[in-house]
C-alpha cells in the first residue's frame, strides 16, 4: 500500500550499494514518440533488469497525443450540434487515458521480442485508487503487492501512467503531467530504492542552459530546492510528484532518455549521469544558492487608496479565488496616517482580463480608488536551502540587479526563496546577473 506518513529516507552514498535495486522507470512523451524511440526505451528498461535489478515502469502517451485526444473529446459536442462544449468528465478520463494504455502495451512487446519477460498494466488493475475528481484527480492509495511480487520473479512492469480508478470504479485521470505523479507513486508503494525519471535533458541546472550557457548540472538538489525550481517555472519535474515525494521519502533520480543504453554502466556501485534528488541530509556540501529559476507571462495588478479595514484582503482575494485566478506575489504598502493602502500582486498574464473584471465588479465592497495593471512581468527566483543559516544573500541579489540597471518591481522571501518580479525585457540579464554573482557558473 501507498504509505500513509513519511517513509525514512536512509542517508546513505548514492546509488544504494546493493546487489539488486528495486527501481522505477519513468518515461515521458518525447521519450516515446514513435516505435523507434519505444524500442531505445526497452533498451534503457533491458539495462537495468540484466543488471540484476527488479524494475516497474510508469510510461506517458506518446508525444502529442493527449493534446489530440482532448481536442477529439472538445470537438464532439460541436460536431453533435451542441453551441457549448460540454462533455461528461468521466468520459473524457475514459478516452485521454487510452494514450498510455497504448504505449504501455507497445513497450511491453518490444521488451519482450528483446527477451524481456513483461506484462502491461494499466491503473485499475494495480490498482491506483484515486479521489472522485475527474480529469484531475489525486492519488489516495496504491496497491503494490501484485506488482512486488511479478518482480520477484524477474518479470519487469509496465504501467500506464496518469491514470487510476475512482470510488465510482470508473478510469480517472490526475491531471496533465500525472505521470510523474503515478511514478512517484508506484516508488512508494512498492518500496523502491530510487525512482529514475527519463526526459528530454540530463538533470537538473543551475539555470536555463540556453539562457545562460555556463549553467551546471546538480549532482543532487534538495527535495525543498526542486519543490520550488518546479512551481516558478522549471520544467524538468511536475510539482505534485515532487510533493508527494517528500512526503514519501522517494529519492527521483532524473536522467536523459536519448544517452546511448549501450554505454551507461547500470551495475551496483555505479553513478550515471543525471541530478538526485532527495533528503537535505544526503547532501554533504550545501551550496548557499543553489539555482536561479523564472517565471514568464506574470501581470502586475495595483489597488491604489484601498481603504485599510479588517476584511479588506478577503474582498479582494476572495473573488479572485472563486474565479480561479491564481495570486502569487502580494505587497502591500499602508499610508501614513493608516487610513489607506496599496494593495499589489501578481497573476498569470492570461488571467489578467479575467482578475480586472472580478476586481470592477467588486469595486464598491474592496473601496480602491483606482486599478492600474501591466501585462509581461517576470519574476526571477533565487533559491538555495543554505539561505536559512547565511546573511546577505537578498543584498547580493538587489545589488548586483542594480548594477546591471534592473528595476525591482515587487519582492517576496521565504525560507529558501528570494522573488523578484522584474520587466520582461531585463529578464535574461537578471538570470545571468545573479547566476554570476551567486558563483554558480564556476565548477
């Protein structure tokens, strides 16, 4: 079963020096674009299980093709005469889903035609029990023992990923990105020594390599460190896998799909290429900043003259909330006399319509004399979890922006985390800024 409290993550070298491993495999869509590509993944799952180890794969839908499976569900109502595009969510999990259910079954026969004994799995058959959400539901339990037990007697799992059952004992889905999720979660219930996440790059960076090309690959990065790099903009990880497994003490390992299999050592004692990530008390040596992260397309809305009030901040929020309107930095700036404030903050640049209307139309409960908004912001992240015992690291950063003739627009701080919310025509320069002033293009 999927542990219900924090497993103890065991703080030992990296790889678990071991005759055999228990490892799950995570690839995702560009990984398996097309039957040339699923055969170098059975390459890649071939390694490991004649290395010795017992080994469960969680796989996505081929490239693209989730995007066409939703189209087809959003077209349907149209093409049956209906103006709105309504659709039953149960209906639609029933078709998105299918798109890991065939690359589960293509994988699972190539390994085979490779000698591999396999079997395909799809998420009511483990099964994954899910909450009752459709199109995004969240993992509430897994049932490993099937799957522990096809391991150990050499058969390798291949389990379609994004998808489990619900109370209503029909397929659900949690939501784009899932996968990483159900990997995650499949590590936890089967007790995996590690979970191996295969994409597009080789680990975790510093930064953007392609905007700054001295960024380095992280040997290993915290769970913390990757929780935040996820939510403010890299992509490497969806942020709820990387929840869940902090919370489940699963140490992802992320490496690239497209490193030739032949020449990757898989033997007990061997450290392939790629970023840990895991417990802050496996990492010896913690750097004061670990990584400079971005997020594009921020919008800046101002309430200039708020009357300072109890229940003020829920008039605002409130309504944005019931929207859907995800807030992120909030700065206020309260008058001298206390009668008033400004009230700033930020939301997606595509919500940025939608939260002004919300805020017009609760013009005379908030009490703002004025709503002033500008699309294209940036917010550039500082983040390392040596911050917590180091002074000055939020100096170094306004600094070093002012040097360069970077103009700060709002700031928030956290434990582990610096935002700052810049134009976006300065963003590239702050990202390189502060990735040389932090020394983090050094080896």
């Amino acid at each position: 079963m999927l542990p219900t409290s924090r497993s103890p993550v065991l703080a030992v070298p990296f790889p678990v020096k071991q005759s055999m491993s228990r490892l799950v495999m995570k690839f995702g869509g560009t990984s398996v674009a097309n039957l040339d590509l699923i055969r170098n993944v059975a390459a890649h799952v071939k390694r490991e299980a004649d290395a010795g180890h017992q080994v469960a794969v969680a796989v996505s839908a081929m490239a693209g093709k989730t995007n066409e499976l939703v189209d087809w569900v959003q077209t349907m109502p149209q093409i049956a005469g209906q103006n709105a595009p309504f659709f039953d969510a149960r209906e639609y999990d029933t078709v998105v889903a299918s798109g890991e259910q065939v690359t589960a079954g293509l994988l699972a026969i190539a390994l085979q035609s490779m000698g591999v004994e396999a079997r395909s799995w799809l998420g009511w058959q483990i099964p994954v029990r899910t909450n009752g959400i459709h199109g995004s539901a969240r993992i509430e339990e897994i049932d490993g023992s099937e799957i522990i037990n096809r391991m150990g007697r050499g058969q390798v799992a291949v389990v379609a990923g994004f998808q489990g059952v619900g109370p209503d004992n029909r397929i659900a889905t949690l939501g784009r990105g899932g996968s990483d999720t159900s990997a995650v979660g499949l590590a936890a219930a089967i007790k995996a020594d590690r979970c191996d996440i295969y994409t597009d790059v080789d680990g975790v960076y510093t930064t953007d390599p392609r905007i700054e090309p001295k960024a380095r690959r992280l040997s290993r990065i915290s769970f913390e460190e990757m929780l935040e790099m996820a939510s403010l903009g890299a992509k490497v990880l969806q942020v709820r896998s990387v929840e869940l497994a902090k919370v489940h003490g699963v140490r992802i390992f992320v490496r690239s799909s497209f490193d030739d299999p032949q020449l990757i050592d898989s033997s007990p004692g061997s450290t392939p290429p790629g970023t840990l990530i895991c417990d802050e008390d496996e990492i010896v040596e913690q750097q004061v900043v670990t990584g400079i992260a971005y997020a594009k397309d921020e919008a800046q809305i101002s309430l200039r003259r708020v009357s300072d009030k109890p229940g003020v901040a829920a008039a605002v929020f409130g309504p944005l909330a019931e929207a859907n309107v995800n807030v992120d930095m909030i700065v206020q700036n309260v008058s001298e006399d206390g009668s008033v404030t400004d009230m700033t903050f930020t939301v997606p640049d595509g919500d940025l319509e939608k939260a002004a209307s919300v805020l017009e139309q609760a013009r005379d409960e908030i009490g703002f004399e004025v709503l002033q908004s500008d699309p294209g912001m940036v917010k550039v992240s500082v983040i390392g979890v040596g911050m917590r015992s180091h002074a000055g690291v939020a100096s170094t950063a306004f600094k070093s922006l002012s040097e360069h003739g970077v103009n700060i627009r709002a700031i928030t701080t956290s434990e582990i985390k610096i935002s700052i919310l810049i134009d976006a025509a300065y963003a590239e320069l702050a990202v390189r800024a502060l990735h040389s002033v932090y020394g983090l293009d050094k080896e």
